[in-house]
C-alpha cells in the first residue's frame, strides 16, 4: 500500500475522532446552487472521514475530506457550496485541492455564504 493510502487512512481515523468528539451531530455536504443562489440540491454527504475548522470569525473554513472515493470526486465537480448543519459556506474552486501525492486529503476552502434575505435583516 503506497504511503499516501496509509497517511489518508490515518487523518481518517483522527478526523472521526476528533468529530466524534467535537462535531458530534454535525452534518456536513457538497451542494450546488440553484439559478437563483438561494435554493440548494445536496449532492453529497460527508459523514466521516472530514475535519473543519474556521477562521476569520467564522467567516471562512477549511474543510478537509480523507477519502478518495468516486462519489465525492464526481460530487465536487458540481459543487458551488457546503452544508454545515444547515449554514451555506461559497467553496473557493481556485483554493480547493484534490488528493494527490504527498496531499492525501481533500482541502476545501470555503467562505460563508449570506443569501439576499439575511443580508438585508442584518443591516
């Protein structure tokens, strides 16, 4: 098994921990933006494997996926956004980086998304 199978499959096993401890009940997904940008269609579901964390006040994230599984490939071609427990988070597509070699995770990064309707009651 080359090494970067083995370190993928150890940063998985510590990312369902720390989730375990940290994230329970935190749903994570890949979704795509409807015409409008305020309507979205889930195209796929992280359960495991995955750590995040913010920065910048809550204003960005780096989403990290230890998987290399052909539904994810295939879901983050599509991708415009991330789910976190309900919060829309715009996926960066130029920052977002495959597994490949030596990186053995996905690395999403993402900046919070606010639809038309939140902006205007926050102001």
């Amino acid at each position: 098994m080359p090494a970067a199978d083995d370190l993928r499959e150890g940063l998985a096993e510590a990312y369902n921990v720390l989730a375990d401890e940290f994230l329970d009940g935190v749903t994570v997904a890949l979704c795509k933006a409807s015409g409008t940008s305020d309507a979205f269609t889930s195209l796929y579901t992280v359960s495991t494997a995955r750590f995040f964390e913010y920065s910048n006040f809550r204003k960005n994230l780096l989403l990290e996926i230890a998987s290399t599984a052909a539904a994810l490939t295939t879901a983050m071609d599509d991708a415009t956004h991330l789910s976190i427990s309900g919060e829309y988070w715009v996926i960066n597509k130029a920052d977002t980086v495959a597994p490949t070699g030596t990186n053995p995770v996905w690395q999403i990064f993402a900046e919070r998304f606010e639809n038309r309707r939140t902006h205007y009651t926050n102001l």
